[in-house]
C-alpha cells in the first residue's frame, strides 16, 4: 500500500465545506491535484506540510499548493473547526493579468517557505469579513446563491492577496523541521529532471542510506521515489498546459519511456497526457 495517497476531486471552479469534528481523530499524509485553502476556526493543531511543521492558531490561513504532501495533527480534545477550500489552479489562472494574480498568495507562500498566514488583528479587517460573508453563503438559497457565492469567493480571494501584497498578514515560519530534510526537499526540487539516486543523495548530504530512506519519510510521509514521482508529474502537466509537445515533456521530466510516463499521469490524474492536453 502507498504511505501518501490523493484525497478529494474537484470538478468545479472551486468547493467549499465548514467542518468540524468533536472527537479527536487521526489524518494521514495525502494530497491533491488542486490548492487548498484551510482557515482554522478552532482546535489544538499542528500542520505538517512536505517536511515543515506549523503551531496554528484559531484564524490562521493555510496554504497548501497542488501536489504537496500534507496533514493535520490533533493533540487534545478540543473540536476541530475549520474552513475548506478546493480551488482549482486553472480557474485561478483565468485571473492572472497585468493588474492581478490571484494565485499570488500561493506564489508568495513559496518563496518565502511559510504556508500559513496569520492575520494581524483579531477580526482581519476587510479580509475577515469576507471570509464571515463567504462562510454564511453556504446556507444561502436565495435567488441567484451559486452567483452569488462565487461572487464572495472572488472577493475573498481579491482580500486575501491584497493581505499578502500589503503586508497586512504575516507569512510564518515552521516551528518544529529537520533541516536537513529540508535541505534535501529543497535540492530535489531544483533537480526534478536529473537522474537522481537515493546513493547519490546519501553522499551529497553525507547520511546513511537507511538513515535519509526512514527519515524523509518519516518526515514528508513520502519514500523519496514516490516524492519525485509526484513531483515529475505535476511538473509534466504544467509543461502540457503550456504547450510543450507531451513526448519531450515524458523525457524532460526524468522518464525513460512514453508507456511508463502515460500510465503514471493517468493513474495520478485520472486522464491521459494527451485527453489532458485536448481538454485545454
């Protein structure tokens, strides 16, 4: 059985969902093909997010990109409340212009390493509110809600950006990593396209053998060849959007045969490179 697996399906722009859990429970390592957005309403929860873990607090906003590994982890009794979104990166691609980028945050939560966004006073100000407006939406059933919910969506998503450029809400750090780990996750990300070994990794970052194999896994819940997996084809799905023809996307993304790369995409994205690309 594979320690990481895919969870949900997205077939709209986006989806949203108001949970909460009374008794304490146990998540696994999965990801999804689209972001994810979780603002945390309440609970006593740590984020563990590709080899990074987060204290969270009661209205911080996590940031979880397509294709990265991540789970929560419940330490008390306490409910678990929380605010879900699943967005789709090609909807948030159909608002990226001159004047805006609304996968933005998402971007900037990349570089600067930090998934979680904290808000600088208690009520966050216009983005507070539209996170309570798009909250409420979803027991909407006047006329026109789905418009009028996806409407809220945009202004949410429009606020939450405007945070991040503005500096109205603090990218923080991890509070509990292997460095090391993080050095490695770093280096394989840099050199997704290469011919890669876990020996060769061994030497360059001077560890074990069994020492890196259990430890990364332990930390990303990933074996080092499913993390490069998973990565190559996230990476080949982008080069498709972008045009690139699909066979020199298969080897440029570290795969030695068309079979192998075809039957991988499809298991992880339920279509084949090339149903993909004719979808565009």
């Amino acid at each position: 059985m594979p320690e990481y697996k895919k969870v949900g399906y997205l077939t709209t722009s986006f989806k949203m969902f108001h949970l909460k859990d009374t008794s304490r429970r146990e998540f696994h390592y999965h990801y999804h093909d689209f972001h994810k957005i979780l603002i945390l309403l309440g609970g006593d929860v740590t984020y563990c997010i590709e080899g990074r873990t987060y204290q969270l607090a009661p209205g911080d906003i996590v940031l979880v990109n397509a294709g990265e590994v991540h789970k929560p982890e419940i330490h008390s009794d306490l409910p678990y409340e929380r605010i879900i979104l699943y967005v789709s990166p090609d909807f948030l691609t159909e608002y990226a212009g001159e004047d805006c980028d609304l996968s933005f945050c998402f971007k900037q939560a990349y570089r600067e390493q930090a998934h979680i966004l904290r808000l600088q006073d208690s009520k966050g100000g216009r983005l507070g509110a539209s996170i309570r407006a798009l909250d409420a939406s979803l027991n909407d059933d006047d006329y026109a809600a789905a418009l009028h919910h996806r409407l809220l969506f945009l202004e949410f998503m429009i606020q939450l950006n405007r945070a991040a450029l503005h500096h109205h809400i603090e990218f923080v750090g991890d509070s509990a990593s292997n460095e090391k780990i993080l050095s490695i996750l770093t280096y394989l990300n840099a050199h997704l396209t290469e011919d890669l070994s876990i020996d060769d990794l061994a030497s360059r970052f001077y560890l074990s053998r069994s020492y890196l194999m259990h430890t990364f896994k332990a930390q990303t819940g990933y074996t080092i060849g499913g993390y490069l997996l998973t990565k190559r084809l996230f990476l080949a799905k982008e080069l498709i959007a972008a045009g690139t023809p699909i066979t020199e996307v298969c080897y440029s993304c570290g795969f030695q045969n068309y079979s192998t790369f075809s039957r991988a995409y499809k298991k992880s994205f339920g279509e084949s490179p090339r149903d993909y690309r004719q979808s565009l």
